[in-house]
C-alpha cells in the first residue's frame, strides 16, 4: 500500500528557511512524477511545485525563485527546500504521488513576522 510521509515542518521568522520531505513506499517511486501542495485555513489547496521522473521541476510563480523540488530516488524521498519564507506560505503542506494523486497527511509550515 502506498504510504507519504511528510516531515520537517515548523515555526519560522520571516525570511528564513525551511526543508520539508516526503519519504514514500507501497511503489517504485522513480516511476511517478511528484507534487507538493499546501492549503492554508479557509482557502482551497495551491499547488506548490512539481518535479518529473526525469528530475525537471515546475513552480508556480508565487515561489519561483525561493523553492526548490527535488527527488532522491535512491532514497525514496522527495525535498521542497523553501527559502525566504513570508508570513503568505503558511500553510499545511502536502506531497503527492503519481497520477491518482496518493496524498500525505501533511506537515504544518508556520511563518512568523
């Protein structure tokens, strides 16, 4: 059975810098694009960045430039390295698997001022 475990998470000022993972099992994990969402109280889920099997990523261009999605298939486990945090990325992030999707059961980001 597929399982997402997000972690990393936490409380941080802004302008600092988080890195969440994703470690998966229950499938061949280079065989699957990988996604990471957030969804902050009342608002609907915002998708974050994706990364394909082949490694190329794509952001929307509320984090271009601050995130960064990578994969360790190797190790079955996905990255967001998160930089420059503003108080607007709070949120409960997600990763997500393949094309179904499978989902995480998230991990809490909170930016402080």
């Amino acid at each position: 059975q597929v399982q997402l475990v997000e972690s990393g998470g936490g409380s941080v000022q802004a302008g600092g810098s988080l890195k969440l993972s994703c470690l998966a099992s229950g499938y061949i994990f280079s065989s699957c694009g990988m996604r990471w969402y957030r969804q902050a109280p009342g608002l609907e889920r915002e998708w974050v960045s994706s990364i394909a099997t082949s490694g190329a990523p794509t952001y929307p261009d509320s984090v271009k430039g601050r995130f960064t999605i990578s994969r360790d298939n190797a190790k079955n486990t996905l990255y967001l390295q998160m930089t420059s945090l503003q108080i607007e990325d709070t949120a409960k992030y997600y990763c997500a698997a393949c094309a179904l999707p499978y989902w995480g059961q998230g991990t809490q980001v909170t930016v402080f001022p």
